[in-house]
C-alpha cells in the first residue's frame, strides 16, 4: 500500500527549504524534493526579471501603455 502524500509548497532561502504560509513539517519527517527543469533562455528570462530595477519597470509600463495608445 502506497503511503499518502501531501504537498507542500516552499521557497530555497540560503540554501534551506522552508515552507509556506502555515505548513509546519514535523521534526524527522523524510521529503522529497521535486525542482522543475527550466530551460535555459527561459532560466535567462527570469535573470534579467530580477536584475531588473524601478527604472527598468517604468520603462516596461511605459511601453505597454504605448502599445496599448497605438492598438485602440
């Protein structure tokens, strides 16, 4: 018999998984760590996303409210 599984979600901060909003994991408890694999041009993507500052932001709205001028 297969034992149930229950998925927690949680983020990598300095190199320790820690979970999400309330989930507490018993001490002891044994996981399994599943990381989706990210292409790279998508993984460079998300690099420049957080690289990115306010004025990087502004620029961005800026352009999408052009965009937005020129499609109506």
């Amino acid at each position: 018999m297969a034992a149930e599984r229950v998925i927690v979600s949680g983020v990598v901060r300095n190199g320790v998984v820690v979970p999400e909003g309330e989930a507490k994991l018993p001490e002891g408890v044994h996981v399994e760590i599943l990381m989706p694999v990210i292409p790279p041009e998508l993984q460079a993507e998300f690099d420049a996303w957080e690289a990115a500052n306010d004025e990087d932001f502004a620029a961005f709205e800026a352009m999408l409210k052009e965009e937005e001028k020129q499609d109506a």
